[in-house]
C-alpha cells in the first residue's frame, strides 16, 4: 500500500467533501484516511490502481487536481 496526497481545486463545501471522499472509495483498492476542503489523502494498493486513476476519478466529479505528492 502507498499513500498519496491530493491538492483538489474547487471544493468549497462540506458537499463538496462528500462528493470527493465518494469518488475515491468507489475506486477499487483505495482507502481515503484524510479528507478536507481542498485536500485528500488515499492509500492505496498499487497493484489495483493508481495516482492517474485516483485523479481521473476526482476529475470526473468536476473537481481539479492541483498536484499530487
Ligand atoms: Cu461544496
């Protein structure tokens, strides 16, 4: 397992939150341990998916992706 941290443009809100922590944990082998406005942390099992897909999902919300680390 490997933990990433997300930057995350265009939360605002406590739905916001909500919206972003639901997208990640639809995406398989991940576990969101933190999650604020504006800011995620996932682990995640290699193996079963990655930063681009952890990303792609929060993307596809209609939230950006500032930067990973
Ligand atoms: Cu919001």
């Amino acid at each position: 397992m490997t933990t990433v941290s997300m930057k995350i443009g265009g939360m605002t809100c406590g739905h916001c939150v909500a919206s972003v922590k639901k997208a990640l944990e639809t995406v398989q082998g991940a576990v969101v341990e933190e999650i604020a406005v504006g800011s995620a942390q996932v682990r995640y099992d290699e193996g079963a998916t990655s930063v681009g897909a952890l990303s792609q999902a929060v993307e596809d919300e209609g939230y950006t992706i500032l930067f990973t680390h």
